[in-house]
C-alpha cells in the first residue's frame, strides 16, 4: 500500500545516521516494525505481571 507522507528531513537524516539505513523509503518501514515491536513488547509485559500479580494473591 502506498500512502504519500510528509518526512521530517532532520528526523530522517538522524534516522538514517543512527541506523545505517541509506534509502529514505526504509526509514518510515523500520520506524513501524520498532513501533509495533515496542508496544507488543510493553503489552507483553503487562500481561506477564498481571499474571504474576494474579499468582501471587492465589
């Protein structure tokens, strides 16, 4: 799918030095993989001690 985006130039000229990625078409792709990376990770560990909370009142 392509949707037109407007790129911040300096967020993306950081992006590219911090990561290494050369083409600017990348960087928005590996920004929404570490999005949705970081919040399945937070969700994760939310459920992990709401368990964990859950175990120990058992």
């Amino acid at each position: 799918m392509r949707t037109p985006i407007d790129l911040v130039d300096k967020l993306v000229a950081d992006a590219q030095r911090y990561s290494g990625i050369s083409e600017r078409t990348e960087i928005p792709r590996e920004a929404l993989r570490a999005l949705i990376h970081r919040e399945a990770s937070r969700r994760s560990s939310r459920s992990s001690v709401t368990a964990a909370s859950a175990f120990i009142r058992s």
